[in-house]
C-alpha cells in the first residue's frame, strides 16, 4: 500500500499537471517571501546613450568593452511615450498616442524609428514613476495626476536619495525623478519645488548663472534661465548655506522640507568649488548638499575655443576646463554624502550631456561625454566594492532614449574600429531622439528579477523591459 506521505507527493504533482498556472503562483508567492531587499540602488543614465554609443568609445578608447558590459543582468529596452506629441499651452497635452516598438518596422525602416519618439521629461518620468506619459511631463500622468516617484519612495521607505546631473539639475532627468510639472520648461518653478519642496537629502547639478559655459565668472547681468530659480533667491540660498531655512518666492514666505522626521527643517549645505566637490569624496559630510558648480549650463560641452566647435572636431582638442569637477568626482562625494543613512539610499546619476552631443552630432565631444559617464560608472562600482557589497547594493546602467541616430554610415551600418585614440567610422544619421531600443546593464542584490519583466523579444537585441519596469522592480524590492 501506497504510504500517506507519497499518496500526497503525487496527489500535488497531479494538481500541479492539471493546472500549471499553479506553479507560477507557488514560484511567485515564494519570491515575496524571499526576495533580496537591497539596501542601496544606484541608477545610472547616460542620456541619449545607445548600443552604438557604447561601442564607438570601446573603439576610441581600446578598452574592448566597459565594466558594466560584464554586468550578470544585459538587456535591451524600450522607450517610447504614452503620448509622443510635444505639450502645448493651447491644447495641453492632446497629443496622438505613441504606437509603441515593432521590432519588424525598427529594423527594415529607419524612418520608422523617427516616429513616436520619447524625450527626457517623459522618459525620466517613466523610470521615476512606472507609469508612462505625454512627452515634457515631469512627475504627472496623462491626466495631469501626481504620480510618486523614487525619491519620494526611498523617503518613505526610510531612506535617503539623490539627484546627480552633468546638465542643470532642474532639467528633465532629475526633475522627473523630484518634482511635478505640466512641462519640463518650467525651470524656474521645478528649481523652487527640488529645493523648497522635496525632502531630497543631496542634489547636484548645474546652472549656476554667477558662471559663463566656460567656468568663468559672468560680468554684468546674470543669465536669466530659471536653473536656480531667480537670482535673488540664489544668491540668499548660497549666503544662507548649512543655516538658512526660510526663503521669500513670489512674495511669499517658504521654508525648506524636514527630511528626516525629527520636526525641524534642514537647511541645505552649498558647495561649488571643485576643491569643495573632491574633498566631499571623504571624510565628513553635511546632513543635506545642494552642489552647482562654477560653470553655466554644462560641465564640458559647453565650452568654446573662439572658432566654437564643428562636428569633425576631434575630442579634447579644446581643453577641459579645470575648475569644474568631473561626474565621477560628484558621484564619489555623493555617495559619501548619502551612505550617512544607515537604513540605506537611492540615487539617479545622469551623464546629461551625451545627449546634447548627439543632438549637435558631435562625434569628438560625444567621446568625452561618453568617457565622463564611464568614469563616473567604475567610481560608483569602485564605491560599492570599497564601502558596501554586491550582496546590499544595486547597481544600474542604462540610457533614457537614443540621441542621434548613430551608425557606421547609413541605418544598421556597422561601425568600423580605427584603432585607439582615432575616432571610429561613425555617422549621425539624425538629429533628434529615436526610437532604437536601448541597453541596460545591472549587477548587485535583486538585480536578476530584471529578468522577470524582460518579456519581449526583440528580433535582433533579443529579450527587452520597458523603462517604466525599472522603477516597478523597485517598488518590489522596496515594498513598504
């Protein structure tokens, strides 16, 4: 006779034949229970960056491929918007609906890839929030609801986060990740909310109008772009570093926000030197940093020679400017900055400025912007080895959008390796964003549930998420 234990082994293999759905339940509940709950995530954006990105400075730079090529987690991902129209005053928002990626149309028809296209705002929205939408929101649905994004989640989840940028942090990538506008234009405004508004612990960026695009101080009336909001509100911000709390905006009296429960408001700590940005790299640090360094609208890109720059430009012919820090100098410091929470962090770092090289299809400057994010890239995996573990810390690598059309002539022309230090054979075949699907890379604790949303297949990339899973994924690892 059939012994109970066995008729009941058998009886739940019988069940689970009948009805397989079953085992995809028992998978699902025994993840929940056992899942990694990573204590940091790190969440790189190379604007703009693509496949070819990648490899045209593995080429440049003989280095056959960057650390994060060997990350476990390689996959490919989409981008496209909830509605790709652009937002207008007069009819906000009523704009046709994207199509989504067609794998077949994407690699028989560029100009396919021209259509339906994401920008930042939205982009950066979708990762913050996961949920997609019209293209220059930041932080709002379809409908105009606010949605929650990932800082607002690390905080209340316990822990600290962080906004790093190349370009001003009030533009769309960190934005999208703090505040909550109609449009990514609003610069002035998203400065007041990322500063007056968000419990954010740390935000670097620049903007700072004291500075001209080559890090010299500006003579005269300063530039009024709204990066940092208006000009008297800066200059009381900068005199009012590690003590002031309360700020007038638009006749009315603010104060800045609690950030960590304890009932009192936290003045933010300014730093702009770059001797300011590398010594943060140890030692002790400031409860809340708010870091603008002295240059305009970029790090690098943005400087000129008199002649300016021309797309055959080779890079670092015009010299770097030597008073700004790197991003992996501002990735350092706030890491060191943000590892204060015991509970853990949350931090976006963005090279902005590949972007702005493919808009300008800048084939020198892309390489120096490609080398800036790279650097920044091992400095945070260097970080995670130093001071923490793979086994507490995600680690990941992607872009927002593919900026320029990039390809070894025309469309899905390879490129062509000229050897190290000479630029590859490479050619922009656009000017603006396309809808190329775009790598991500990713490594440390719960990194392989990526796997999990990658359910689409793409007839040449292979397996690909969509970027509104990455914040999805979080949102699982962190549940509350």
């Amino acid at each position: 006779m059939m012994k109970p234990a066995v008729r009941i082994l058998f009886s739940l293999i019988f069940i689970l034949f009948l009805f397989p759905g079953l085992n995809a339940v028992c998978a699902y509940n025994q993840s929940i229970k056992g899942h990694p709950r990573p204590k940091n995530i790190i969440l790189m954006i190379g604007d703009g960056m693509g496949f070819n990105h990648i490899q045209a400075y593995n080429y440049y730079s003989g280095i056959p491929k960057q650390i994060y090529e060997g990350f476990p987690v390689k996959l490919a991902m989409s981008h496209y918007p909830a509605k790709a129209g652009e937002y207008d005053a007069g009819n906000p928002a009523l704009s046709y609906f994207a199509t989504g990626y067609n794998t077949r149309e994407a690699w028989t028809s560029p100009d396919y890839l021209k259509k339906g296209v994401t920008e930042s705002a939205a982009a950066a929205t979708a990762m913050a929030t996961g949920f997609k939408t019209y293209n220059n929101a930041i932080g709002l649905s379809v409908d105009y609801d606010t949605l929650e994004n990932l800082v607002e989640w690390a905080k209340a989840v316990g822990k600290s986060a962080g906004v790093v940028t190349s370009v001003p942090f009030s533009h769309a990538t960190p934005a999208g990740f703090v505040a909550h506008n109609r449009v990514r234009t609003d610069y002035q405004g998203i400065a007041y909310q990322m500063l007056m508004e968000s419990r954010c612990d740390l935000i670097m960026g620049c903007g700072n109008p004291m500075f001209d695009d080559n890090g010299n101080p500006v003579k005269g009336q300063w530039k009024n772009t709204g990066y940092v909001g208006d000009s008297i509100f800066w200059v009381r911000v900068m005199e009012g570093s590690g003590w002031q709390t309360k700020f007038r905006i638009g006749g009315l009296e603010k104060t800045v926000k609690d950030i960590d429960g304890d009932g009192n408001p936290d003045p933010w700590t300014v730093i702009h030197s770059r001797s300011e940005f590398v010594a943060l790299q140890k030692g002790k640090t400031p409860k809340r940093l708010l870091g603008c360094p002295d240059v305009f609208t970029t790090l690098q890109i943005g400087r000129r020679e008199t002649n300016g720059e021309t797309p055959g430009t080779p890079p670092f012919i015009t010299p770097l400017i030597q008073t700004v820090p790197t991003l992996a100098e501002m990735a350092g410091g706030a890491l060191n900055v943000l590892d204060n929470n015991p509970n853990g962090f949350f931090v976006m770092i963005e090279g902005g400025a590949i972007d702005w090289a493919g808009h300008g299809n800048l084939r020198g400057r892309l390489m120096e912007e490609m080398k800036d994010f790279n650097d920044a890239v091992n400095e945070a995996v260097q970080w995670v080895e130093k001071n923490s573990s793979w086994d507490e810390t995600m680690l990941i690598v992607t872009g927002d959008h593919e900026t320029g059309f990039l390809w070894g002539g025309e469309p899905f022309t390879p490129l062509k390796d000229q050897g190290k230090g000479k630029l590859p054979v490479m050619q922009f075949n656009s000017k603006d964003h396309t809808n190329s699907l775009i790598p991500l890379f990713a490594k440390g604790a719960g990194s392989e549930y990526f796997r999990s949303f990658a359910d689409e297949l793409d007839s040449v990339r292979g397996s690909y998420i969509q970027n509104a899973e990455i914040p999805q994924l979080i949102h699982f690892l962190w549940e509350k």
